[in-house]
C-alpha cells in the first residue's frame, strides 16, 4: 500500500493512495479515504469547537482523520476505534506522523460502547448507521453525531430496505433528500426514547451523496416525551404536490382536498426543528478562526439553514412549473411573489429548486406561474 500526505484542516495525515481512474477511487483502496467528506468532517471540527465535550470517540476510525483533526484542531481529547487491523496500524502510524496524543482501540464498536462512554460518540460507518446507533445511545453522555450515505433506502428509492433498516415508509418524493434526514433523525428518536433520554438537534442536514445529524441527548423521561412529540407523518398526494403533517405514532387516513385520492403517509419521521439557530450562528462568527479548506461551502450552508422556514418539507419549484406546463422563473421571483401574498416562504439547503413556506398550493402555483391557477 502506498500512501500519499493529505491536509486538512492544519493536520497532516497519510492515507493510502488510490486509483484517480476507478469509478470510486475510495473504494480502490483497503482503508477508506473520501476527500469529498472534508466539509462534513469540517464541520464537526467547527462544532466540537463551540461545544467542548470532555471527550470524543472517532467510533469508525479507517486513516483516524477525522480523530486526529478533532485532537488537533479543537484540543479535546479522543479515541479512535476501528475493527479492522490493517486500519488501526494506519491510524498508529498516523499518530505518531501528527504527534497527536489520541487513544487507538481495535474492537468492534458496539462493543466497545457497552463497556465505555464518551462525552461525545460520532459513527462514520459504510452506509447505514442503524446497526450501531442502540450501542452509541448507552455510550454517549451528550453529544451523538452520525453520517449517513445510504441515501437511496432513506429517500425511498429502495423501499424494502429502507423499511427494514429505520422502521419507517419511506416515499421517493420531490423533496426525498429531507425525508431521509427525517426518517434517520425520527429512528435515532425511537433509539433514545426507550432509555428515558430524548433528543435535540443541533445541526442537521443533507448533501450530496451523505445526511449528517449532530444532536444533544437529554437525560429524563420529560425530555423523552417531549422528543416523541415531534414525531410523526408526512402525508402526501400520489397525484399531486399536496402534503400535510400529522404528528403521533399513528397514522391517520387522509384524503387530497385537491384530486380526493387517499395520502400516502410517509414515516414515522422527525417532523421538528433541524438545527439550533443559535448554535448555526455561533459557526458562522467562528468559521474564519480555523483554517477550514470547505470554509466558503460551509458558510453557504450556514447561510441557508439559518434562514430556512422550519417547514418538515419542501417544495420543488421545476417540478411544479413542469406540471403547470411553464417555464421556471428565477427562485427569488417565485420566493417574492408568495411573500407578497402574504406567506413567509424562503430557499432550502435541500435543493437549489427548493421553496420552504406554508403558503396553500394555489398561492405556490401562481408564484411558479405569474398568473392565477386553478
Ligand atoms: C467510512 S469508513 C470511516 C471514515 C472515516 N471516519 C473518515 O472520516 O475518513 C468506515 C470504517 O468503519 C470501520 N468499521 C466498520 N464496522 C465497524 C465496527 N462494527 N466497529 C468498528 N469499526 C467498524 C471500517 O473498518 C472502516 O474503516
Ligand atoms: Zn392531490
């Protein structure tokens, strides 16, 4: 294995070099490296930064990067764990390449967190992190931070799998990238709730090809009944961009006051806020301190969750004009047109094309049009 120096952030760590013509360079090589992660990765950086614990498990560890930037960067210290040996030898090496005072443990993770805690716990796993999530709730005291990449079971491009992982019905909507976040965010709920602890985000979003959750556990069984209040369903129309919410366990029938065919429910799902506003401005006065490569992204992002309306959905402006036979004026038109008839509405992380409010569907329609709709 030939390895090659990457940085990020100010550290400096080796990582195997890959096939640059495989269709998945990361995938080319035995111990995993995505560069494409160093937003997500910067971050958790910016937030651990902020929010101090006393101690954090880099839970899936392959270079020990993500680790080793969180020891040097925020000065906290941490554990990072791998099951696999070809990884940990990596990661030792890395340690002794940054000189960073991090622990190693070879185990597997679920393992590790029945016997041990951590202030802070973040599961970057291959995939899904629903087999690892029971274990990371016991071994976390407060802050519990996870990366998902299986994005087409989440949205509801795989149906079945997305069911047999999170227990919720997924529906491949206009705005499935927010349901999957949702659909993660409300399993974790159900992980937490069963101990008596409940749940606050702190930031949340999707990207790309991966959803990322940072939460706050909370200790008592007010703070879980409170956690379970904002679970519930999206209820969506097959033939039409109708939604509605419904909070509660159950779902209720629905009909579309629009084409009266039955709703689809789409969840159990985290139909609360995503982020703490507060905690998303603190970020964004701090991204300047460090040396952040993502720093221009990741202030984006910022900028854009800040301002979302904490709808649990949104809506896809194309998509609406492709049904209304138009073409899409600009978002900031379609945006200024439902604020003039009188409803909050803004842009989304989620999507370029996508529109937060709470305006009725025909208000939406007109704005997309610029003529009144049926
Ligand atoms: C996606 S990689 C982690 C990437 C890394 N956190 C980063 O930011 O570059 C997933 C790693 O999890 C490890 N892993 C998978 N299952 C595990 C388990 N049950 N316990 C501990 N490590 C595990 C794999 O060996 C692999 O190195
Ligand atoms: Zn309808």
């Amino acid at each position: 294995m030939i390895l090659t120096e990457v940085r990020e952030g100010t550290t400096s760590v080796l990582v195997p070099e890959q096939d640059a013509t495989s269709q998945f360079p990361p995938g080319s090589v035995p111990i995993f490296f995505n560069q494409r992660m160093e937003l997500n990765r910067d971050v958790t950086v910016l937030l651990l930064s902020l929010l101090k614990p006393s101690d954090y498990l880099d839970a899936m560890g392959a270079t020990g990067i993500r680790g080793l930037r969180v020891a040097g960067e925020c000065g906290i210290p941490v554990t990072i764990c791998d099951r696999d040996s070809t990884a940990t030898s990596l990661i030792t090496q890395n340690k002794i390449h940054t000189g960073l005072p991090v622990t190693i443990v070879e185990r597997d993770v679920n393992a590790l967190l029945s016997d041990q805690s951590f202030d802070a716990v973040d599961l970057d796993p291959f995939g899904t992190p629903a087999m690892f999530v029971d274990a990371a709730v016991r071994g976390c005291r407060r802050f519990l931070f996870m990366t998902a990449t299986d994005t087409a079971p989440l949205c509801g491009a795989h149906f079945k799998a997305g069911i047999r992982r999170y227990g919720a019905v997924p529906l491949n909507t206009e705005y499935h990238s927010e349901v999957g976040l949702r659909i993660l965010i409300g399993f974790v709920v159900r992980e937490t709730v069963k101990y008596d602890r409940g749940i606050e985000p702190l930031f949340c979003y999707a990207r790309e090809h991966f959803t990322r959750v940072h939460l706050r556990l909370r200790r008592g069984v007010q703070a879980a009944d409170d956690t379970l209040n904002h679970v519930g369903f999206i209820h969506q129309c097959k033939k039409c961009p109708y939604r509605e919410e419904q909070p509660g366990l159950l779902a209720h029938d629905y009909t579309c006051p629009h084409c009266e065919e039955p709703l689809q429910p789409i969840g159990p799902l985290w139909l609360g806020t995503l982020y703490n506003r507060e905690i998303i401005d603190l970020m964004l006065s701090q991204t300047g301190m460090l040396q952040l490569g993502a720093q221009k992204d990741m202030t984006k992002l910022f900028r854009l969750c800040r301002d979302e309306l904490p709808t649990s959905t949104f809506y896809d402006y194309h998509h609406i004009a492709k049904l209304l036979g138009c073409s899409p004026p600009h978002v900031d038109i379609v945006l200024e047109r439902i604020r003039t008839a009188g409803y909050p509405a803004t842009r989304t992380h989620f999507s370029g094309y996508g529109i937060k409010t709470e305006a009725p569907l025909r208000i939406i329609k007109n704005a997309v049009h610029g003529e009144p709709q049926d």
